[in-house]
C-alpha cells in the first residue's frame, strides 16, 4: 500500500491509500502549494502511516517547517526535501555486510521470530557470498519446525552447497557445535546458520539462541562473527519492539528488512535508525534468489517519499 497526497480542490489536500505494488510510501501529489500548518499536518499523519513513529514523524516535520514554512513549494521539492530529512536519520545505519577472510569459517548467526524471512534470506545471502567465489554451508538449527530443514536443503540445492542437518526435533545447540566443525574439516569460507522463531515463549527463544552462541564460541571464541536480525518490514511498529527485544539478549551486529515489496510500513526503518542506531545490511524486496538488496540510505528515502 502506497499512501499518498491527493489534490482534492484546488487548495485541499487528502490523504489516499493506493495499494500499488511497489516499495514507496508517501507521495504527494500537488503542486505550488502553500506550506500552511494543515499541510504539516497531513505530512506528519503520513509520516506516522508509514510506521516510522511519532517521535521520529515529529523531529522530520519541525526540522521541515522551520526550513520550509510559507513558501511555495512544489510537490517535488517537498519531496525533496522530505527525502534529504529522512536519509540523514538513516544514513549512520548504512552498513554493507562484508565477510571478514581472516575469520575461516566466518559464523553468520541468524535470528528473528517466526515468518520473519530468516530462511529465505539466508538462501539469498548463500548466493551473494557464492558468487563472490567463496566457499559456503548451511546449518539447519531450526529443529523445531517440521518442514524447516526441508525449506533449507531446497535453499542448499538451488546454491548447489552443502546443508548441516540432524533429525527433526534433535538438539539444536549440539547440531551447531557439529556443524562448526564439519564446516572447519570442509574448510569453509562462511558457514549461515538458520535458527527457529517459534519456541514455546520469548524467553525459551532467547535462552536457545545464547545456548547456540555458547556452543558455537565452544569451538571458534570470536564467533558468531556476524548476528543479524531480520525483521519483516509489514509488521511495522513491532519491528522496532524486536529490535530492543533481540538487542537485550543479543549481540546483534546487523539488521535485514525484509517484505519491503508492497509494504506501506517501511517508515519502520527510521524509527529503528532513531532509536536503536543498529546497522542495516539488506533489504529484502520479493521471495525470489535475486530479492535482496544493499540497503542505501538515499536510494531507500527516495523510494519512501515517491520517488
Ligand atoms: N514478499 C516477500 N516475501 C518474503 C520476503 N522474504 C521472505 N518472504 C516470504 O516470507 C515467508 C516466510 O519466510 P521464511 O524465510 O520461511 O521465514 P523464517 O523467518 O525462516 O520463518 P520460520 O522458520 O517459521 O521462523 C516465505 O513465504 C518467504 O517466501 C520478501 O522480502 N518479500
Ligand atoms: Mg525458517
């Protein structure tokens, strides 16, 4: 869904929602129109619709009013304008994940609740790294959902590289310490580890995932060397609660987005840079192998203002 600014009359504005399939969120659509303070207004309820919170939506629109009050402006400079605001909250977060070589098997740890897109991304991420020519494995340490280390073989074959698994249901922390070191005999350059996002409450996710890191630091203490969070950018608001959640038991060192393909929510973002200044490595934009994307902080402020 796509929000934005629809010239009713001459002089006044609505707001409309537009379900357009694309990542982009606010759009204002007049022209040489005055600045008033209802306009500010409705900007500020758009900001707030596209998830990114109050605190957030407030600090862009006085940083816009003082600047912009009373003149005329068009609908592209507003944009503009808006477009500059949004990226310098988020520019600090942009961080392209890179693989340190001189870690063998460089760890990628990854967590998130359940539908997050943790699988998938991790299909996706395999691919990158593959291309790049390095030497990649899988560890299947979701052992609590049926289908999971079936979801993740098919991510294994489509990358042609090996997947670490043990039966459904075994122990997920004694499957990664095994899989660690397969991945060391294999001489792996990078080993992704999937994990589970259900467990029976918060607290057995959390104490599972400190048991995994345990066990992996077991065998290499300076892993995990990447912990990345992936967030699924529809759930807006509580994405940010997962954040400050993860973040309280986890050493968390990136952040991906995913779901950003038809969702209106992608305001999330800027609360998340706001508040928790945690780095953000990609952005996810479809199922497919070839959906996920660098995050840039310009590219990513221009799409949510509409352009
Ligand atoms: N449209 C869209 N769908 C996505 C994206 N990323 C993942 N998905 C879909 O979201 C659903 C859940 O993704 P999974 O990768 O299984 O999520 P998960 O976090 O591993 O889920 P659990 O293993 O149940 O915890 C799947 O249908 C994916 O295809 C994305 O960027 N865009
Ligand atoms: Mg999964």
């Amino acid at each position: 869904m796509i929000s934005f600014f629809k010239k009713k009359k001459d002089d006044e504005i609505s707001v409309d929602i537009n379900p357009e399939k694309k990542m982009g969120v606010i759009k204002s659509i007049f022209t040489q129109k005055k600045l008033d303070e209802q306009t500010l207004e409705d900007l500020e309820d758009l900001l707030i619709m596209s998830d990114m919170g109050l605190k957030a939506a407030n600090k862009i629109i006085m940083n816009f009013s003082k600047r912009r009050v009373d003149k005329k402006s068009t609908d592209d400079e507003i944009r503009k304008e808006l477009a500059i605001d949004i990226e310098k909250i988020l520019t600090p977060c942009e961080k392209p994940f890179k693989i340190d070589q001189t870690q063998k098997p460089y760890v990628v740890l990854m967590i998130g609740v359940n539908g997050a897109g943790k699988t998938t991304t991790i299909g996706k991420i395999a691919a990158k790294l593959k291309s790049q020519g390095l030497k990649v494995s899988l560890i299947a340490a979701d052992t609590f959902r049926a289908a999971a280390v079936e979801q993740l073989e098919v991510w294994g074959q489509r990358n042609d590289i090996r997947v670490f698994h043990g039966d459904n249901g075994c122990n997920s922390a004694g499957l990664t310490y095994d899989g660690i070191n397969e991945a060391i005999k294999q001489k792996d350059d990078v080993v992704l580890i999937d994990t589970a996002g259900r467990l029976q409450n918060k607290t057995h996710l959390m104490e599972e995932l400190k048991k995994i890191v345990k066990v992996i630091k077991k065998t290499l203490p300076d892993a995990p060397n990447s912990t990345l969070l992936t967030l699924d950018a529809t759930t807006g608001q509580n994405a940010l609660e997962q954040v400050k959640v993860f973040k309280e038991a986890m050493d968390i060192t990136g952040l991906i987005v995913t779901k950003l393909d038809g969702s209106s929510k992608g305001g999330v973002l800027i609360a998340i840079a706001e508040e928790t200044k945690t780095p953000i490595h990609f952005i996810g934009l479809g199922e497919g192998i070839e959906h996920l994307t660098n995050f840039s902080a310009k590219i990513y402020a221009e799409k949510l203002v509409g352009f």
